[in-house]
C-alpha cells in the first residue's frame, strides 16, 4: 500500500507506448488558485491578468532552481482569468473567487508567484501594470523578492493530452 487510507485508487489502465510521460506529452494544463474576494480590488487583478496571456519569459514570476535543469524561461499561457466560484456551482456562504490559469507548461512556484503579485495588486499595493513590467526581463533583469502564495489553495485542475488518432 502506497496510499494513504483516505485515497483509493478505483481504475488504471497501463501505457500501450513504453515513452509515454504524463508529464511531458501533456498538451496543456489548467491550474486554479482559490481565495476570498474580501476587500480586494478584482478588477485591477483582472486587468494584470491580461497580462500574463501570450508567450513571455517569466524568470521573474517563478523561483529559481539551478539544480532542475530549465534553460529557457519562456512560457506560452493560454488564458489567465479571475473567475467567481459560486458561478461555477461553489457554497453560497463564502464569496469565493479563483484564479485560472492554462499553458502548456510552467516554471517551479510560477502560479504561486503570480497569485501572491496579483493579491498585492487586489490589496492595491501594487499597480497592475506590475506583470507587464516583471515580464520585461530587459527592462527588469534581476527577480525582486517577493513572497509565494500559499500552497494549500493551489489544485491542478485539469491536463488535456492528444487524443490516441491526432
């Protein structure tokens, strides 16, 4: 048993190609990121989102590990929206939102890293144009220190892979 009691496994199916990697032959992949929408200025966090979409070098929006062997820091996100939870059938006693976002791939902590800027843009101690401005490593060659988010919110949502034809 390699489980913990409160997981169970209920199916698995085994690979017909021996190189299959569910890691590396994922297409895409969807995180979100829950948290209460409290005082925060969600619009200004909407705007930074925008952002983020397209293809960017995002040195500065993830924490850095010389050991794993990432050469290029250059990342295509899909979309990255600010969505409210109760309209995606959450508990009414809460007004949550999430953070979503898709890409093909991401740098260690990036989700995080961008959540805690775009809590500090909510919070208004930061301007949204803060994102735009990280994802110019010309402009901004060295990582300012900020903070991660917490981890706990954080679920990996969704991966989509090539169907068995395509």
């Amino acid at each position: 048993r390699v489980l913990p009691a409160e997981i169970r496994c209920v199916a698995w199916m085994p690979t017909a190609n021996p190189n299959y990697s569910a890691r590396f032959d994922c297409r895409s992949r969807t995180y979100r990121y829950f948290f209460p929408r409290g005082s925060l200025d969600v619009d200004a966090m909407r705007k930074a989102c925008e952002f983020l979409v397209g293809s960017h070098d995002f040195r500065n929006l993830c924490k850095m590990d010389v050991g794993n062997g990432v050469v290029t820091f250059q990342r295509n996100v899909h979309y990255a929206v600010i969505r409210d939870s109760l309209k995606d059938g959450g508990d009414s006693s809460y007004d949550m939102l999430y953070f979503e976002l898709r890409g093909k791939a991401f740098l260690w902590h990036q989700v995080r890293c961008i959540m805690a800027i775009l809590i500090l843009v909510g919070q208004g101690r930061e301007d949204p144009m803060v994102i735009r401005e990280l994802l110019d490593v010309e402009k901004n060659p060295r990582k300012p220190q900020y903070s991660l988010a917490n981890d706990v919110p954080l679920n990996l949502y969704e991966c989509l892979y090539k169907s068995k034809g395509s």
